[in-house]
C-alpha cells in the first residue's frame, strides 16, 4: 500500500504490465481519505469475484485513475481495525509488502507509517511514509482511518523509489445481522517513468489480492477478540 524505473521501452513495459503496480495494494495497508465525489466521473467496475468488487474512475487532476474495492464481512470494527493496524503482520497479507514499520506512535488513532514494496523485475521497488489516523462518526458508527503521505518525513533511501503522491482510506460502515461494509479508496502516483496509462491498466491485482487475504486473516482470533476502546460497536 512504490532511481527510476529501468524500463527502456515500451515492449519491456508491456512485457510486465501484468505485475506492474502491484504498489497499489496498500495497502492495506494502511490507510485512508474521503475523495471529492465529482457528479460527473461515476465508478466503472472492473471485477466482481469473490464477494470483491473492483472500481475505478478517473481522477481530477491526475493522470492515474482512483480505485475503490468494496466487500462485506460477518465481523465487528474492532475486528477489522486491529487488523488494519497490526503492522508488523503486513508482510503475510498485503500483497507485495515487503517491509512494514511504525516510525512514530502519536496517539492511539495515529501514527507514522513507513512501508516498502517489492516490484518485479526489472522495476525497482517502492517506498513509502503514511501519516495514518483512524476516526469514528459517533452518530452512524462509520470508522474511517485514512492515510495521508509524508514523503519527506524520513531521508530517500537509495534502493528504492519514494512514493511523493498518496492518498487512501478505508470505510467501515456497520450494517444489519451483524455485517460490516468494507470500503477501500486509493489514488496514487508510483513514481518513477512508467506511463500512466499502463499502470491504470495494471492496477487491480493488488487490491482484491489484499481484500482476498483480509477476509481470511481478520477471522484469526486474536482479531476477533479484539475490544478496542475508542471503536463503538452497532448495537
């Protein structure tokens, strides 16, 4: 949830277009914001597997289409939240993270958020620095943790190219019988000289891998029964 890319020419890029933003899981990783709903750009699905529904649409002032995965899951917030934040377990769900760390805990609803992720060759892998921060609408229950990018916050590191343009969110909103509505939002930038319209090509893998795995992992007990203080419950 990614120096520049040594893809001399198209061929080379077509070549991986299939493996090529992978960057665009996020991750799960971590993060998330509320994205201006323009009248006149509405989501065109591009997969419906799974219990997983893929979105894109174009984005105003980008040349990188926005993503939205959508699902449902029998399972509390606090559930899903605690799985959102265990960081150091990134690696083993989110597609392609290769390294996951806290660089600073501000609060209980916040913190820095450093993550790299792994690209096939011959691209070279990504980094990236989220300021993450989890909020709750205490009148419709809706958790929103939202990650805002923080290129500067710590010095480039040579093997890999930093992420500068980044935005995501994850929406859970309650709903009946006990069901969450699980939202995911992504806009980014990946750096580096691949075009953007290979990677608007190449950008739905990642996520509904990430959400396949979410599914399995927030079912874990240690997550289940997780109780976390500043999320209210539906009741």
């Amino acid at each position: 949830v990614f120096t520049y890319l040594k893809i001399e020419n198209l061929l080379l890029m077509l070549i991986n277009i299939k493996y090529i933003f992978f960057v665009f899981t996020f991750l799960g990783l971590t993060s998330f914001v509320n994205f201006k709903i323009e009248q006149n750009k509405s989501w065109e699905l591009k997969k419906n597997s799974d219990g997983i529904s893929i979105y894109t649409r174009n984005s105003e002032g980008s040349d990188f289409k926005e993503l939205k995965s959508v699902m449902q899951l029998k399972t509390s917030l606090s559930s899903v939240v605690a799985l959102l934040n265990d960081w150091e377990n990134y690696p083993k769900w989110v597609y392609k993270c290769e390294k996951s760390i806290t660089l600073k805990k501000i609060s209980d609803t916040e913190v820095i958020h450093y993550q790299t992720v792994i690209a096939p060759w011959p691209a070279d892998n990504r980094d990236f620095i989220v300021d993450v921060k989890i909020s709750q609408n205490p009148l419709s229950n809706v958790v929103i943790q939202k990650a805002i990018c923080l290129s500067n916050y710590i010095p480039q590191i040579k093997e890999y190219v930093r992420i500068t343009e980044f935005k995501a969110s994850w929406i859970l909103t309650p709903i009946k019988n006990g069901m969450v509505n699980i939202e995911y939002h992504l806009l980014v930038n990946p750096g580096g000289s691949l075009p953007a319209w290979i990677v608007n090509l190449a950008m739905i893998d990642g996520p509904f891998e990430t959400n396949l795995h979410l599914k399995e992992w927030v079912k874990k007990e240690k997550y289940q029964k997780q109780k976390i203080s500043f999320i209210k419950e539906m009741e």
